[in-house]
C-alpha cells in the first residue's frame, strides 16, 4: 500500500513538473550535470583503483596494505588528521566561547583574527614556519641553543601550521553554536545554585556537542585532504595526499594513485558517518516559548583565564607567522641577504603576472556561475517537489565531504578522454579548472540557500504564482532578491576557494592556465621564500579588495552581513 502511494505521489508531481517546461529542462540538466561532474569522476576513481592493465584486479590493494611505503602514508595521515582535529577544535571552541560568553575585550578584533588564515592559502602558514623555524629561520638559532638541533620538517611542523590554518574553521562553526544557545538556560542553572563550572559542564558543554562534532569533522577532513602543507613540511613524515600526487605526476600509476585515494576517502566518509550516528542519539534542541533577554553573568576567572590564554596564545601566532611572510616578502634572499626592497614584488608582478590574470579570469568565471546553480538547486530542493529531489540534495553536497585530492584525481581519470556519458575531452583546457572550481565550492552556496529560504514564508512566491508569474520570474523577481545575503555568501566562499584552492587543482593545471598558488607552490620548492612570500601578499591583497567589494554590495542589499560570517557560511 506504501509504495502504490509512493508512486502516485511521484507520478503527480512529474505532471506538475511536466506543466513547467523550463523548469523541468532545467533539473534534467542538473541532475545531468551532477552525474558528470560529481559522481562520474568519483566512479572512475573507484573503478581504476580496481584495475591493472585494463583488467579487474584487486593488486593495487594487495601492494597498499602489505607494502610499508603505501600504508605508512596512510596512517601518517590518519595520525595528523586526528590530531589537528582536536587542537584545532580546542581553540576554535576556546575563541568562540570567549567571543560568546565572556567579557573578552575588543571582540571584533579576535572574531577577524580568528577568521584571517581562511583567506590566505592554507601553505602561506607552512611558508612562514620556513621563514621562523627553517634551518635559516629567525627563531631557529634562538631555539637550538635552548634544545639543541631540531627540524621543524615532520609531524611536529605539520600539527602546528595546519591548527593555525584550519582552527578558523572550527571558530566558525562553534561560533554560531555558542550563540545559539539562549543564556536563560545557563542562568536558570546558576541561580539553582551551579558554579560557572558546573553550568559548562552540564549545560553549555553538552549543548554545543553537535557542533563539536561537526567541527572537529570539517577539520579532521581539511587536514586529510591538505596538499600544499605536506608538500612543503612533511619531510620523511610522509602523507597520503602527496604520495597520491607524486604516485600519478612523477611515477605516471594512475591505478596505484587512486588506490591511494581511495584509502583517503574512507577514513572521511567514516568519520562522517560516526559523527552523524553519536550526534543524532540524543536530542540538543532547546525550545523556548518566547524570545529570552538573559544575559550571562561574569565567567569566573578560573575559567576565563585558560580560555584568554589560547586566545591570546594563537592571536600572536598568527600575527608573528604573517608578520613574518610580510617582512620576508620585502627581504632581498631570506637567510642570505636581509637588505629590504621592493624588488621581489616588480619580479613577482614580471613573472607572476600571467599566473595572477589565469587565477582571476578563472575564478571570476567560475564565481558567479558557482553562486547562481548553487542558489537555484537550493530553491529546487526547498520549494520545489519532484521526483529526483533528493537525489540532486545529496549529490550536490557530496564533493564538499570528498577530500580535493580524490576530487582532482577523479576529474583526471573523467575528462582525460571522450565516453559516453561526456563526449568532451576537457583535460589541458580552462574547462576542466572552471567546472572543478563550481562544483567543488557550490555546496556551501546551497547551504546558505537552503538556510536562508527556510526563513521565507512560502506564500510570498504562491501569491506570485498566483497571479501569472512562472517558476523562473518568481524566482528571480522575488526569491533572489529576499536572498541576496546568502547569495553572496557563496560568492565570497567561492571567489576565496577558487583563489586560494590546491590540493584539487594541483592534479589540473596545465601549461596554458594556471593558479597562483601553483606558482607559490614553485617558488616555496626551489626556495626562493622572499619571492614566494611576495606572491603570497599579492593574493591575500587581491582577495580582501574582493571581499571588500563584495561586502558593500551586501551592505546594499543585505543589509550588513559581516564578511567573518559570510565566509563561514
């Protein structure tokens, strides 16, 4: 009986898609385009790590777990995962409950701080723990007379730069959590007679769970699928993302690189589903019958000074290590000569120029291409019912839980030769960058999207279906502009991913276009740190006259969104 119900609701809601010609051309085109370009790549990963000269074979799995060489890699990554996931959880937690419960002085100041690393390259961090703690570094000669030799090569260099560069993350997220949780709840505990204490462990703390959750996965995930940090620290620590690079581009094994690949996607999609599983066994909503004016009372100093004592801690670090990559970018040859000029940045700007125009043609292309399909599925999945609905949900967001490496190995492996399914030879062309870039970003578009338009009353667009409008007038005269923050959300997170992306496009790049970050990459392997600092500054300049642009288009429209929280979006 469920299922002949089933069917005649999918049939009625393909007669009411039917009515709407464009509408439905437009969601076949989708879900044609999510198939190529999400699960096909995908697939074709699975599908070589299956294959040894052209026929099935599990041998490439065989090598992997009885070879050191392979799976050292493998739990090298999980070891760093893991760990940068807790240290970077701790401090993002450690900043959003200071921003979100205490008295912290100067708030905006730590929030912006605590966001910073996003808009720069992840590896800009790996370039400044060169420039401090390298053999020629400024604190290193400091360090060795305390300690003796050292090396900042390895799992110790790694779990510093990737907690600095991706604790923002978790800041963001936890941050919304922290501020979600009305402060009635922890003052009814207090007045019952709980200590500050007392109230964070049995109230604040289990409150916030999902979010830690959720948080210490987007970290464990991003450390996972880190490319251009390793490639710069790891030293003999070897990792996955590299040794699947290194097995493709140097030894030419594309079999044997996606195996690699394959062994960094189930750890994430494990993590991904115990995250789901411990979180949803209890319930962590908190409803209240009206709008609550409660305020916290003074956190106790007990507790506010280990929490300022991170904030603090990792304020100045970040200050030093970009403080760092901004002197070293005006220094003639770090390490030899430390005469300042301005010279590195007239050779950058010479030789960097066609990477810079590549980088900003590219993203500007696949910018707003990103922003429009990721609000249009979020409309579709939101307002529209269809059968196929749920399949365009899931697929959509799929790319965001797939660490870039696999990402950029799967395009490789679609798009290197015509099928099918896709009669196109992408590989070498702008194409192939662009349409990584889209759908490797579009996700947090639609979540933004689908956030957004929860909010909206439905009977705004009714009333203008109901006057004569069509699907796509409704759209873009009405829902569009009630989402305009949102919208840009995903412009901004795109326009900085696509500036700053590596770890996928590292696999894509050709000589006729390229990144900047490939080029920071060049410089920071040939060790030319002043060059590679210059370039660097030159990026995150590029992308905060962006932001800033962006930002007074949403002040326009949305009415100030914070451009901290737009990224976190």
């Amino acid at each position: 009986m469920r299922e002949e119900v089933t069917f005649s609701r999918g049939v009625s809601e393909f007669r009411k898609l039917w009515k709407e010609p464009l509408l439905l051309v437009i969601v076949l085109a989708i879900i044609y385009f999510l198939l190529v370009f999400v699960l096909f790549p995908l697939f074709q990963v699975f599908k070589t790590s299956f294959t040894i000269k052209n026929q099935f074979s599990f041998e490439n799995y065989r090598a992997i777990f009885s070879k050191v060489y392979y799976y050292q890699p493998f739990l090298n990554s999980i070891l760093l995962g893991i760990s940068t996931a807790v240290t970077g959880t701790i401090v993002g937690y450690a900043f959003a409950f200071a921003v979100t419960r205490t008295t912290l002085p100067a708030k905006n100041f730590f929030r912006l701080t605590a966001t910073f690393p996003i808009i720069s390259p992840p590896f800009v961090v790996a370039l400044a723990a060169i420039l401090l703690f390298g053999r020629s570094g400024t604190i290193t000669p400091y360090i060795e007379k305390l300690i003796g030799k050292y090396s900042i090569y390895g799992y110790g260099g790694l779990l510093l730069v990737e907690t600095i560069a991706y604790a923002p993350t978790a800041f963001l997220v936890l941050y919304g959590v922290l501020q979600a949780i009305d402060p009635a709840l922890e003052e009814a505990s207090m007045d019952l007679g709980g200590s500050h204490w007392t109230v964070f462990r049995t109230v604040t703390f289990p409150l916030s769970i999902p979010g830690i959750a959720s948080a210490w996965l987007l970290v464990f995930i991003q450390s996972l699928a880190d490319f251009g940090n390793p490639m710069v620290l790891s030293g003999n620590f070897r990792v996955l993302s590299v040794q699947a690079f290194l097995q493709i581009t140097g030894m030419y094994d594309l079999s044997r690189g996606s195996t690699l690949a394959i062994l960094l996607l189930l750890p994430t999609l494990l993590a991904f589903y115990i995250q789901r599983y411990w979180v949803s066994r209890k319930s962590y909503v908190t409803v209240t019958g009206k709008p609550s004016s409660a305020t916290l009372k003074k956190v106790e100093w007990y507790i506010r000074l280990p929490v300022y004592l991170v904030c603090f801690t990792f304020t100045a670090t970040v200050f030093l290590f970009y403080g760092t990559v901004i002197y070293g970018s005006f220094q003639k040859l770090w390490g030899v000569n430390p005469t300042l000029t301005l010279q590195n940045y007239v050779e950058t700007f010479q030789v960097g120029k066609d990477y810079i125009i590549d980088s900003l043609t590219l993203a500007g292309i696949a910018t707003p291409l990103t922003g429009i399909l990721g609000m249009f599925i979020a409309f579709l999945v939101i307002r529209k019912k269809f059968i196929g609905r749920g399949f365009i949900e899931i697929s959509s967001m799929l790319t965001f839980a797939v660490p870039g490496t696999v990402v950029g190995i799967g395009y490789i492996l679609a798009f290197n030769q015509r099928s099918a399914i896709f009669p196109f030879m992408l590989t070498g062309t702008a194409w192939i960058i662009i349409l990584l870039l889209i759908f490797r970003n579009m996700p947090v578009g639609i979540r933004s999207g689908i956030a957004a338009l929860q909010q909206i009353d439905p009977a705004i667009e009714e009333a203008s279906t109901d006057l004569g409008a069509s699907t796509g007038t409704t759209f873009r005269k009405i829902t569009l502009p009630m989402i305009a923050p949102a919208f840009f959300s995903g412009l901004v997170y795109s326009f900085v991913k696509s500036m700053t992306a590596i770890s996928a496009i590292i696999f894509v790049v050709s000589g006729k276009w390229n990144l900047i970050t490939v080029a920071i990459l060049g410089f920071v392997d040939n060790s030319q740190y002043a060059q590679a600092a210059a370039m660097s500054m030159i990026l995150i300049g590029i992308v905060l006259v962006a932001l800033g642009v962006i930002q007074l288009a949403v002040n326009r429209i949305g009415k100030g969104v914070r451009t901290t929280a737009i990224i976190g979006a």
